[in-house]
C-alpha cells in the first residue's frame, strides 16, 4: 500500500469507509424487530465491543460451528431483535460490522483460544493449499510464494486479514472478507461458494490465525 493510501486510510475525514461507520453508529441505536430493540440495548455503548472484531470468527455453541462477525450480527438480529436478517454484503449489515470493528482498530489480532476451533481452522489450511479452477491455482502460489511480487500492476499481498470490513478502490465501495475471497476464486476461475458456505469461515479462522498479533486496521483501504 503506497503513503497516498495509507494516509486515506488513518485519516478518518479522508476514509470512504467512514461513510458506512456513521450509518453503522446510526444502526446500533435504531430498534428493529418484533421484539422493539436496539443493539444497544443489549449491549450498551458500542465503547464495550472494543475487541470483539479482533477475535472472530469465533464458535457459536448454538449452532456447532464458527460463525464471523456478520453473521453474528445476523444472529442477534434474529435470536434477540426478533427480525429478519440482513442480506450478505447489504449496506446495513457491512455498516454494523464497520462500526463494530472500528472499536477494535489498533488492538492485535487475537484468535479465540478454543479447542473447538481447530477441525475448522485445520480446514481452511487445506482450503489455502488446494488448487483450485481451470487456472490449478492454489491461495497460497499466490500469497505464500509470491507475496510481494506484482499481479496486473498491483503487489501481492500475505492474505492477512487485517483491515475487514475494507474499503477497495476497485469496488468504490465497502466489502467483506468473504467477497475478496469470492474474487480470488474467480480470479482462479473456480466456482465461488455460496455466501453461507462453511468454506469461507474455515479460511477467515486459518487467516485470522496466521495474523495473531497483528495490528487490526478496520476499517481499512485498499486499491
């Protein structure tokens, strides 16, 4: 990431994403549901999520599996607010998630330690090794070889998950983890998994553990 966009980045009057902040700071205070309430009133000044986005995913014992950040928003949606959830990549849902994560910038990643983690993070290693599509490419001949070199123009990255929900330049416009990683398998030409797939949680929680300790920069932009 060049100094022009870093400095976006760390000025929160220059980061677009700070658009979805606000609408997310509106959101956290509007009630919704059959059962009339707000995220705040369960869980008061968004001051207290501070962290949270720094370890998830995380295991929902509900459910029996790891969930991530937006579809714990969801689930509180429909288990407490009593209302519908909201659509993948939909405004509000990457708002709540920003604002949500906002609260966590410049704490370090920090996995949950949770036994119950490691079958899905084991998983998601095995998804970043496997070649995939008509290109046989895997995430890591990508990030692992041949991070820093250049792709159409633009460098490499290590697939560190640092800066989610994130502002791309070439989305003009906000975008979760799962979308990019719905990109690089098109880019590989495979077949994108649905957005509810297991497949994109697996990889967060091996992404989000090979990035423990690193600074969390939500929410961030990107070319």
């Amino acid at each position: 990431m060049g100094r022009s966009l870093q400095a976006m980045q760390d000025d929160d009057m220059a980061n677009p994403a700070m658009l979805w902040v606000q609408e997310g700071a509106a959101l956290w205070t509007r009630r919704a549901g059959s059962a009339d309430k707000s995220c705040a009133d369960c869980h008061g000044d968004v001051g207290g999520m501070a962290g949270v986005a720094a370890r998830y995913p995380a295991f929902a014992a509900g459910l029996g599996r790891p969930v991530d950040l937006e579809q714990r928003i969801n689930l509180c949606r429909t288990d407490k607010q009593k209302a519908d959830a909201l659509a993948d990549e939909s405004r509000e849902l990457l708002a709540l998630a920003a604002y949500v994560a906002r609260q966590s910038r410049g704490r370090p990643i920090a996995p949950p330690d949770d036994a119950r983690l490691q079958p899905f993070i084991a998983a998601g290693d095995a998804l970043y090794r496997r070649r995939q599509g008509q290109l046989n490419l895997s995430c890591a001949q990508c990030h692992d070889d041949n991070a820093g070199r250049k792709l159409g123009g633009a460098t490499i990255p290590q697939a560190h998950p640092t800066g989610y929900p994130i502002y791309r330049l070439e989305w003009q416009g906000l975008g979760s983890l799962k979308r990019r990683l719905r990109n690089c398998l098109v880019g590989m030409r495979a077949e994108a998994y649905g957005y509810d797939a297991p497949e994109y949680v697996a990889l967060e929680l091996f992404l989000l553990s090979r990035a423990r300790g690193m600074t969390l920069e939500s929410p961030a932009v990107r070319p």
